[in-house]
C-alpha cells in the first residue's frame, strides 16, 4: 500500500512539474494579493481522505514533514502561489519548516476548533475554540483566515 500511495502521488505531482510556467496561470485578487486559481488543499498532507481511515494513515505516512515540504516547494515551482490548510499540531510544526525551505507561497488558514482544543459540544465552545486557532494562526501571518466548514456541520 506504502509504495502505491507513493506511486499514485507521484503521477499527480508530474503534471505540476511539467505544467505551464507560473506565468501562465491565471491569478484572481485576494485582498491586496493576486492568488492563483489554482490552490492546493491541505487533505493530503494531513490525512483527510474522505474515504476511509487506512488511506487517511497512508496519507499521513507519506507526507512527513520533509514531504510537505517538498510538495509545496514542487507546488510553487509549477506557479501555484496559495495553499490553504487547518493549522492542526502538524501544520503548526511544518510551517516554519516550509517557510525555512524558501516556499513564499500564501497561506489560507481554515480555523478548526478541534486543532486546538477538545470536540466543542456547544456553539459557544466551537467559537471560542476557532477565535483560538485564528488567534494562534495570525502569529503566521496568513494571507486570510476563515472557519473550517466542516467544525459548524457537526452543529
């Protein structure tokens, strides 16, 4: 399975290092930045497969930090300037190390109450737990910060 994953992961990443020039991709206004319409999500990187739990594992396995890293890095290379992921404790910990790595690509944060406390029971604790997670973002510096979609569902 390792080694299909890694396999599987590596076809879709050769289109992005022999896609266009990052000129040629077409980018929208976000703020005071141009982001490209093309943005890579973050369910890959932090295993969030939406099919089942070994392929959220494999997927997790696969993308060790030096991975993201590399993906992201590979991401920018084909002209792709945005990312948007949860800032769960893997993100938090790969962040500086994507950063360190030369990527300037811009970052969304989806604030997920569960990256930083306990499964909110309540909608007073989902808010207070997502006004955490933006707070804890922000030191970061992304380029906008938004809800995860996904934490307001369960409520």
């Amino acid at each position: 399975m390792k080694g299909a994953m890694a396999a599987a992961t590596g076809l879709m990443a050769a289109p992005l290092l022999a896609g266009p020039s990052p000129s040629e991709l077409p980018t929208v206004a976000f703020g005071q930045h141009r982001v490209t319409r093309l943005i890579s999500g973050g369910n890959p990187l932090y295993g969030y497969s939406h099919f089942n739990g070994l392929l959220d594992n494999l997927m997790r396995e696969y993308f060790t930090d030096e991975q993201v890293v590399k993906y992201l890095l590979a991401c920018e290379k084909a002209g792709i300037n945005t990312w948007q992921s949860s800032f769960d404790t893997a993100a938090q910990r790969q962040f500086p190390k994507v950063r360190a790595a030369g990527c300037k690509m811009h970052w969304i944060c989806l604030a997920d109450s569960l990256d930083v406390s306990e499964n909110p029971n309540d909608p007073q604790t989902l808010i207070q737990g997502v006004m955490k997670c933006a707070t804890l973002a922000a030191k970061v510096k992304p380029i906008g910060i938004v809800h995860h979609g996904v934490t307001t569902d369960k409520h």
